[in-house]
C-alpha cells in the first residue's frame, strides 16, 4: 500500500518514534469479526466456532461469516470489524431508552443498539444517503427488532421538528476515513493534506444540529475511523467550548490507547477518550469519546406543547379500516397463539400495516425509509405478513411452523417453491423454520409451499 507523502509526514511528525509500527501496522491484514444475536431464541445455536471472544463485546467473536449463510440470513450472526463494535459497547445502552443513531449505514451501531434496547424504548436510525439508508432497512429488518425507525434525513431537518427528546445520540461522523485504509484502499484516493479540514468542518455543522436534538442531561457518544486529531480530539475540545459537556472516561481494554491531550492544546480531559491504531489494537482505527450533558434533566422533549399539538394536526399513518382490522385479526387468529401488538399501535402508511407506539416522535414532516415496524401489507381483501415478522417473532408465538431442510431453505431463498410430502396440512399462511430458525412465511396451497421470499433479497447458496 502506497501512502500519500503528505500523509506520511504528518504521523511521522505527530506519532515520532511510534511512526514506523504505525505505518507497518496498516500493511498488515484486516481483522474479522461478528456479532451473535441475543433477540433470536437458541442464539448461540449456529455453526460459527465461538470460541475465540472478543473481551470488551460480550457478544462478539472474532472470526468471518458467509453472506449467504442460514444464520447470516435469519439475523443470528452480523459482520462487523471489531474497532467499530466498541462504539456502541461504550454507549452503555439500556432497555427503555430513547436513542438516535445519526449516521447509521450500513448497521453495524444500530443493529447493536436495537439488539440491546431488548424491545423497550426506541432507536431513530438515520441514514442521509438514500441508498445507504436501504441497506441499513435490510440490516435491521434481519435482527428482528421491533422498535426501531429508519429515517433519511439531514440533521438540519431532524433538528427542526424533533428537539431535546433523545437520552443518547451517536455520531459516527463523516470522516476522512484514515483508520480504514488497509480495509479499505480506495479511501487513500480521497485523501489530501487539507481533507481533514474539511471533514472536521461538516463534523461541526453536523454536532450542532445534534446538541439541538440530545435531551438535556443525555449523552453524546462521538466516534471516527480516522486518525487526524482535527476530526478526533479537536472536535471534542470545540464541543466542550460551545457547548455543556463534560468527557466521560472511557474504559481502556489491552491495546486500547487513550486520546491524546497534546493534539488538543494540552487539554488532559482528552486522555477520557479511547484511541485504536491498528498497531496496537486488533482492529480498524478508531476514535471514540462519550460526553456527559451537564444541563438540568428534563422530561421527553416529545412531550412538550410544541410536539402534542403537531402530533394532533398531522400524521403519516391513518386508522385502519374495519376490513382490514378484521383481516388482521383472522391472520393473527391463524398462526399465532397469542396477540402480537397492542391493536392501539397497529396504523396504516398507503395500504402496508405498521406497528408505531404512540409514545414516538410524529415524523409526519420528514423522509423515511421505515416509519416504524412493518407488519404486512393489504391487498385485494387479503392480508399478507412482512417478511421482517417472520424474523421478529419466536417458535412459542406460532402455530402454525413447518419445518424445512436446509436444501429445501436454499431452494426457497432463492424464489424457488417447496412441495410437501404430508399434504393433510391445512391450507393457508406457515411460518418456515430451519435448524430451529424462522425465516420466513409460506402459503400452503395444494401440497406445495408458495414463495414469498422478497424478490429483491433472493440469493442463491
């Protein structure tokens, strides 16, 4: 790998004697990771070795995983390189809590973040890009989680109609992405001497208009996958000038340096902060720093005369009809031994049924990908599951399962149909498990299982 001079005069001079290890360290090979998932029943049953955990991820072992795996596809296993795991480990996210994640593509954070909020609470995930916002819906449709929105906005826009409300906020910033070269070559050819700079510019504009959104006494948790001090240390020190935040210290597993008070005037409150240069660390590089809003707490911006009267004006969703709540209700009747949501928070966006506590944001006025949990979707007097259901559900909510091979499930992820050989099954919608694992519905028609697998996830093994 071949550095730009410039880059290699600036660590040369601002890591001296440590240059050389650092420069040879991003030579070296990535390290593979992923994360296991505790939402899914019998979460550790899969054909992954998890014998070589990662210390500060209690979920988390190093090793790769296949894309087109069964429990890669049912939302088991997740890839993520291990640096970027401790983001939200350091979060110290708890269940009941209301978080955003405010660059969130493709997932990595927020799949995290879900899995820990346990079904309490809420995650805003929010991704700018539109295509990288599809990607990150993908993500965590397969984790299962049912407490989650997935916006594509700006921070400007989100600020303007959602103020004070979130406990804690991620920022995994835009950055010059200098921890991730060896993962990632192409990034070098982004990079010049001045592009730091303006990384750290849009990193600002961004921080203000997340200081709008945090609630007063929440937490700010800011990380970067770049080692230049003007995106890292810098805007931490500008963040605790402009605004009432104190470092939090972050905890220092083996490998793990802490920030670096000589990049930021000699302020010692940087040493809080945590370092990962891959020369020393078994992972990406990485910044991370958890900051403390000293504010007076108050309740749930959401709940303020400004929010209520907006949430009583306007709303994406609209009631569901008779019709369709009878449709609804047979479907549950049919397959589930119990009910699944309160019907209070079942609502209708077009003709698709969604699951959206009414404790949550009005987000009538902003772009999204996922206004919440989606259900199903109406058509033609009928009702048609999701396909993220059958991956949020467990094997004690269903009636109705059919259990597959795992030949029959590849056929099936592929868009291919199953014929059963017991054919006195009742006609109608099955949940389809392989290997103790849901992964999605099927309608018996005539002895033979007809494909609902979305065309646009299809894959063959």
């Amino acid at each position: 790998m071949k550095f730009p001079v410039d880059f290699k005069e600036k660590y040369t001079n601002l890591l001296g004697d440590d240059a050389p290890a650092f420069f040879e360290g991003l030579q070296t090979e990535p390290v593979k990771a992923f994360r296991v998932n505790p939402l899914k029943e019998n979460y550790e049953n899969i054909d992954y070795a998890l014998n070589r955990p990662i210390p500060y991820v209690p979920t988390g072992f190093y090793g790769s995983v296949s894309g087109k795996s069964l429990e890669h596809q049912t939302g088991y296993v997740y890839s993520q390189e291990p640096s970027a795991m401790y983001v939200a480990e350091v979060g110290d996210v708890q269940p009941g809590e209301v978080i955003l994640d405010l660059c969130a593509a493709p997932g990595g954070k927020s799949t995290q973040i879900a899995i820990k909020l346990a079904g309490q609470g809420l995650l805003v995930s929010n991704e700018i890009n539109r295509k990288r916002a599809g990607i990150l819906a993908e993500n965590i449709e397969r984790i299962g989680a049912t407490n989650v929105v997935i916006l594509n906005e700006s921070p400007q826009a989100m600020a303007q109609k959602i103020t004070n409300y979130f406990d804690k906020i991620f920022v995994d910033a835009p950055c010059s992405g200098e921890g991730m070269f060896r993962k990632d070559p192409d990034a070098i050819k982004y990079w010049h001497k001045d592009y730091p700079a303006e990384c750290a510019a849009r990193q600002r504009e961004i921080l203000i208009e997340t200081m709008k959104m945090l609630k007063p006494g929440g937490q700010l948790i800011y990380s970067t996958c770049t080692f230049a001090p003007e995106e890292d240390e810098q805007i931490i020190g500008w963040l605790m000038k402009n605004y009432e935040l104190e470092l939090i210290p972050v905890k220092k597993y083996a490998g793990m340096d802490s920030g670096f008070p000589r990049f930021a005037g000699d302020n010692m409150e940087m040493a809080k902060a945590v370092r990962l240069f891959p020369h020393h660390f078994k992972g990406e590089g990485h910044f991370i720093a958890k900051l403390q809003d000293k504010r007076e707490p108050i309740s749930n911006g959401n709940d303020s005369k400004k929010n209520r009267k907006k949430k009583k004006e306007t709303s994406v969703f609209r009631n569901l009809s008779k019709e369709e709540e009878r449709l609804w209700k047979d479907f549950e009747k049919e397959v589930f031994n119990q009910q699944l949501f309160n019907a209070d928070n079942l609502r209708c966006w077009g003709d698709q049924l969604f699951y959206y506590s009414s404790k949550w944001p009005n987000i009538e006025k902003l772009k999204f990908v996922k206004p919440g949990f989606q259900v199903g979707v109406f058509k033609k007097k009928r009702f048609e599951p999701a396909y993220g259901l059958a991956l949020a559900i467990k094997s004690s909510d269903v009636l109705r399962i059919i259990d597959v091979t795992k030949t029959e499930w590849a056929e099936y992820v592929s868009g291919n149909i199953i014929s059963l050989v017991d054919t006195q099954l009742k006609k109608g919608w099955y949940v389809l498990r392989c290997d103790g694992k849901l992964f999605a519905f099927a309608k018996l028609v005539n002895g033979t299982l007809k494909n609902f697998f979305p065309k646009g996830l299809r894959f063959s093994v």
